[in-house]
C-alpha cells in the first residue's frame, strides 16, 4: 500500500501518484535544462555545478526505483500526455532506461518522437 493510498480516498490516491510524479519528471527535465547550460559554460564551476545536479537527479532517479512499476507507467503516462517541447523526452527517458523499462517499447517511442527530441536525449548527459 502506498503513502497516497494510506492517506487518500482511493481516486484522490491515484491523483496524487501522478500529480507526484509529474512533478518529478518535470523536475528532472528542468536540471536537463541546467546541465544543457552548464555544458555550454565554460570553467571549474560549470563543470562542479554539472556534477552536483547529476548527483541529485540520480538521487531522484533511484528513489523512483523503489517502485519501478510505478513510475515507469508514470514516465509513460507523462509522454502519452504529450510533450510541450523536445527537451520534456529527456526526464522520461533518463527513468526509462535507467528503471529497466521494456527496451523494445523505449526504442519504439524514440523512433517517434522528433528529431529534436532525440538530439537532446542523446546529448544531455549526466556527469
């Protein structure tokens, strides 16, 4: 029984399982975001700054693995909702591949999503 299910009606429980994860994914993607610039940046404190958000989105990452079921069908359900802009594919396919998700669905679903989308993937990389 999850945390959400013990404190919740079960409707509001599932609301709050995805509300919970939405919110981390879009977490995840906003520290993309800063590794992109900081990659761009040059010196010891980009480079420092690098490291301290890869910690912590790996942090996030493997908290997501105390339920990868969850969260996996939570990183799905984040991209059937639609991306806003490319960058959003970066949070689902970091909790994705890393959580184990069936490999064949994940090279599916970056085939279809845009090329953009892919690029940023492919070269947001955690330190």
């Amino acid at each position: 029984m999850t945390l959400a299910a013990k404190n919740h009606p079960d409707d509001a429980a599932g609301a709050a399982v995805a509300d919970w994860h939405r919110f981390v994914l879009v977490e995840l993607n906003g520290m993309a975001t800063m590794l992109r610039y900081d990659a761009q940046q040059e010196g010891k404190q980009a480079g420092q700054r690098a490291i301290e958000i890869s910690r912590r989105a790996r942090a996030i990452v493997d908290t997501l693995g105390w339920d990868p079921a969850t969260s996996c069908a939570q990183a799905w359900a984040f991209t059937e909702a639609g991306l806003e802009e490319p960058a959003d594919a970066w949070a689902p396919h970091l909790v994705l591949s890393t959580l184990g998700d069936d490999p064949a669905r994940l090279a599916a679903w970056m085939r279809g999503i845009s090329a953009e989308a892919r690029s940023f993937i492919e070269s947001t990389k955690l330190s």
